[in-house]
C-alpha cells in the first residue's frame, strides 16, 4: 500500500538476528562447508579472540575450514541462545565424534544490517573446568 511506512520493532529485529545466527551454525554443522557461512558475514567482519589478537572474514573463514577436517561429525547442542538487538549470545556443547573430547562454547555474535559483523567466541573444555573454577584461589606450596 502506497504511503505505508513499515517499521521494524526491536522485538523483530532481535527475533531475526537470532534466526540468522542458528542458520550459520546449522548450515556450517549440516554441510561441513566453511563457504555456507560466507554470504552471512560481513566484508568487513571481525573474529575477536581471547588473546586479544583478531581474524578478518578471510582468515577466520580459513581457520574455520581448516578446523572441519577434524571436527567433522561433531555433535553440537544448543543449550540458549539470547539476543537483545544487534547482539546474540549461543551457549552450546560440542563433543568430538568418537568418544572425543567435549567442549563448552559461549558465542557472542554483533549483526549489522543482517549480516554477522562481529564475534566473539570462548571455548572450555569441560574436563578442565575445575581447574579454571579455581584460577582465583591462592596457590599453596
């Protein structure tokens, strides 16, 4: 209709972000190819890592694909996903196939216009977790 201004709410807009981030996951997961993920990201997309270092798409877009070799069959299980606007945050499980190791990751993913932007991404593994519960306490010799 002529004249009719569509507006899209924030609940919308987080509601799609969300929706975009599980299809990256989905698709890198079902097809185990790093180029399903290409069109979500922006050009100018960003991987922050802990060690304060960074990945443009390119390298990230490597990295990643380098991983799937090994990581193919690798079991992943959603345990939330939460967005508030441009943000979406993915807690998830990921095991190994074959009795491999299991790993906890937290995402935290910044969209721009649609597309992916920004990440952020820390992994544990889960048998280290008590030993990182306790970084903090004071050693004793």
């Amino acid at each position: 209709m002529a004249g009719t201004l569509l507006a899209m709410t924030t609940q919308d807009m987080t509601t799609d972000n969300k929706s975009i981030v599980q299809r990256a996951l989905a698709a890198l997961v079902a097809t185990g190819d790093v180029e399903a993920l290409a069109p979500l990201l922006s050009d100018d997309f960003i991987h922050h890592r802990p060690d304060a270092t960074s990945k443009s798409k390119a390298e990230w877009l490597a990295a990643v694909g380098a991983a799937l070799v090994p990581l193919a069959g690798m079991q992943v299980e959603i345990q939330h996903v939460l967005a508030d606007g441009d943000n979406v945050v993915m807690h998830s499980r990921r095991r190994l196939p074959d009795g491999g190791p299991e790993i906890v990751v937290v995402d935290i993913w910044r969209l721009d216009d649609g597309l992916i932007a920004e990440a952020w991404e820390i992994i544990e593994p889960v048998a280290q977790a008590a030993a990182h519960l306790a970084w903090w306490e004071p050693t004793h010799h």
